[in-house]
C-alpha cells in the first residue's frame, strides 16, 4: 500500500514539472516575438553569441559600444562629414607690372593698359603683329596684368578677365585655338590670375581655382593629361597662385603651399622627380610665392626665402648643385620674390632689390653683360614691385617711376631700341603701385 501511494505522489511531481517548463518557454517566445514587434517595453536579456567574422560581442541594440575597427556598425551610423572648403569673399590683387618671355606690360594710375616688345602673335593685343620698342596703350580700366610666354592675360576693375595672343594650347580660354591680336572676355568674379608657357590658372572672388591650356604634364591639376581649352575648376580655398613653365603652384587659406605638375627638375620640392596630376601640400607658412620656368622661391610668414628646383645658372644660389630637390632657405627679410626664365629678384623689407642667376642680355642689371652671380646682389632702392621676366627685368618705385633692364631683341626694355640694357633705366612714371 505505502509504495502504491510513493509512487502516485512521484507522478503527479513529475506531470507539475513538465507544466512549470511549458509555462516559461512560451513566456519567453512571447517576449521574442514582443521584441520583433518592436514593444520598447521589454528588455531583452544579454546576447552572449559572437560575430562570425570578429568574435566580439554583438552589442545590445541599447548599448553604446567602444569603436573598434572589427566592430559591426549599426544601421544608423552615418557616414563622417567631409571638412568644409571656406567660402571666401577675395578682392582683385593688383599686378600692375609684368614682364614675358619678350613682351612687357604696365598699368598707369589711371587704369590704362600700356604693352611693348614682341607681337608676332598678338600678344600686345593693339591689333597688330608689328613689334613696338615703346609703350602703346592698350585699353583701360585694368586692375591687374600678367604677360605670359606669348600671350597676355589682365583683370578689368569690374573682375572681368580678358585675354590675348597665342593660343595653339587652348591656353586664352575662350573655347578655341584661335589666336587673338585684340582682347577677348574669358570670365568674370576674377581676382587674380597667373599664366606659364602655354596654360592658364585664376583664382575666383569665392577662391575657387581655375586652369586651362595645355596639359601635357597635369599642369592644369584636375587629375588628367588633356588640354583643356575652356576653364575648370580645380580646388577651393586659394588666396594665391604662380605658373611656371609647365608647373603651378597655390597657396591656401591656412598658408599650406599646393604644387602639380611638371617635375623634372625637382620644381615641385616633393623630394622627388615624378609628375603630379593633381595637387600635393609640400610646405605650410607661405605668404606668397613665384616660380620660374623650372625653379621656384617662396616666402614664407617670418620673411624667409626659400627655393628649389633646377639651379645650374645659379638661380636659386651658389653650391647647392644643379638641383634642388626640397625648400632650402636662401636669406630672410624679404617681402616679394619674383622668379623669371633663370634668375631671380627680391625685394628686402628696407625697399632693396637684390639679384642673382643668369645675367643673359644683362638680366640682373648690376651693369655687366652675360657673367651670372649665384650669391645676391644688391642692385636698386626705393622698389615698391618687381617682375622678372624671360631675360629682361622690370621694377616699379615707391613713387610710380617704372625701371626696366635687360635682353631687349625685340624692344621689351621699352627704351625705343633693340640694344640690351645693363643698368636699370627709367621708362615712364605715373605707374599704379600693387596691392596684395
């Protein structure tokens, strides 16, 4: 009797068992199948299973896990924001002075346009061909003028830029290969511009960059190798710019240097000899900078000068080799460089202007013809502004006088001759003196 009755009450232990297990496993299938309907109300208990790929833990929907690169993203992460390109509000800068590879430009105090030197292809933009050995006035309201191999580029007062000359490249921007013996309008919004052999770059009021022309070593910077005959953009945030032969350079907001282009001789200052498509920061601390056919100067904050690129005419500076490969400083207390064809001119706080490089047709101007220094020469006072040219020379006073000296073949001293110039000579006064 007693075992019937033990194993009675063993059974019925043994059917509430089984009872209590059903209960829980459907309590829990109904909180899983709540937590899909989404009921914020139930708090689901801690997932201890792994990522296939990681091993870590999968973190709880609620759950703000460490960031680590394994780490699974949720579906609302989003994407960083890309930093913002400033928008900039930029005025003309005035170059009222510049000389090309044989034709030479100035801007008088009452905006008139004056041209001379070579005019095969229009570059003087007074209509004709014919060479002129003194200055003629080309048009007027100009703010800004730049002489480039052979042609010409200049900003009205308006921000017009307008342009003339060669144009085989592309390199005038009107969407031809045209050349033009007059001005043409290209753009508007323009502040400042800068042209090489055969290319083009400009800089927008909002500090946009823009380039066109010839292309072949990715002077233009917009990642390609072809000519481009119309503007495009390149890059933002640009308060200065400088050509060379066949190599551009910019200098950013933040005073960061951008260089693209040809490298064969070391003008980028990347360590480097390789061809850039596109634009590399080399150096930061830039207030301006100037380049030459294939060597470039560069100013830094502190007044400091710095070069590099090709140096065998000795116009970055004596023993440094025939190639510069990185910015190496030359002299402080400078406030402007300008780089020509293979010499170079700086302008020292005090209003000096010292020379050095090649002296072809008595570049320099320190009254000697064809002997080139490589250590800089003091050669005049009183500069307000100066552009080295191809083998010629040209500097404003601080009292509107222009100075020019140089190789003059095709009358681009402006003197009303061919004869080279060693020393620096007076060509006309009431030129307007630059701003930056």
């Amino acid at each position: 009797m007693k075992t019937r009755i033990l194993v009675l009450a063993l059974a019925v232990f043994t059917i509430l068992l089984t009872l209590s297990a059903c209960t829980q496993e459907s309590g829990q299938t109904s909180q899983t199948e709540r937590i899909a309907a989404g009921d914020n109300s139930v708090t689901p208990p801690p997932s201890t299973a792994t990522t296939p790929s990681s091993g870590a833990a999968t973190p709880t929907p609620d759950a703000t896990p460490d960031a680590t690169p394994n780490d699974t993203p949720t579906q609302t992460s989003t994407p960083p924001t890309p930093p913002s390109v400033p928008v900039l509000s930029l005025e003309i800068t005035s170059v009222t002075i510049s000389a090309g590879y044989s034709h030479s430009l100035a801007v008088k105090t009452d905006g008139s346009l004056w041209a001379w030197g070579a005019n095969t292809y229009g570059q003087l933009g007074d209509g004709t061909t014919t060479n002129r050995r003194a200055p003629v006035q080309i048009m007027d309201d100009v703010a800004s003028v730049f002489a480039g191999s052979n042609f010409t580029m200049a900003i009205k007062t308006d921000g017009t830029l307008w342009a003339w000359g060669l144009n085989d490249k592309g390199q005038l921007g009107d969407g031809t290969t045209e050349n033009r013996h007059n001005p043409v309008q290209i753009m508007d919004d323009i502040v400042s511009i800068s042209i090489g052999a055969s290319h083009s770059v400009a800089i927008k009021k909002d500090g946009t960059l823009w380039a066109w022309g010839f292309n072949y070593f990715g002077q233009l910077g917009d990642g390609t190798t072809g000519d481009r005959h119309n503007p495009v953009q390149i890059m933002g945030g640009i308060v200065s710019i400088s050509t060379g032969e066949m190599h551009s350079i910019a200098i950013k907001t933040d005073g960061t240097l951008w260089v693209w282009g040809l490298n064969e001789s070391a003008q980028l200052g990347d360590g480097t000899r390789e061809n850039r498509h596109s634009p590399i920061q080399i150096m930061d601390g830039v207030k301006s900078v100037s380049v030459g056919y294939n060597h470039t100067m560069a100013v830094r904050t502190d007044g400091t000068l710095w070069a590099w690129g090709l140096n065998t005419a000795s116009e970055i500076g004596n023993s440094l080799g025939s190639v510069v490969e990185i910015p190496v400083q030359i002299m402080d207390g400078v406030t402007t460089v300008s780089a020509g064809y293979a010499h170079t001119m700086a302008i020292k706080t005090d209003g000096t202007l010292w020379a050095w490089g090649s002296n072809y047709g008595g570049t320099l101007g320190y009254g000697q013809i064809g002997a080139g220094i490589g250590t800089p020469m003091q050669i005049i006072d009183e500069i307000a502004s100066v552009s080295a040219g191809y083998n010629n020379t040209l500097a404003v006073k601080t009292d509107g006088t222009l100075w020019a000296w140089g190789d003059n073949q095709h009358g681009q001293v402006g003197v009303g001759s061919t004869n080279a110039i060693s020393r620096p000579v007076q060509i006309m006064d009431g030129v307007m003196l630059p701003t930056t």
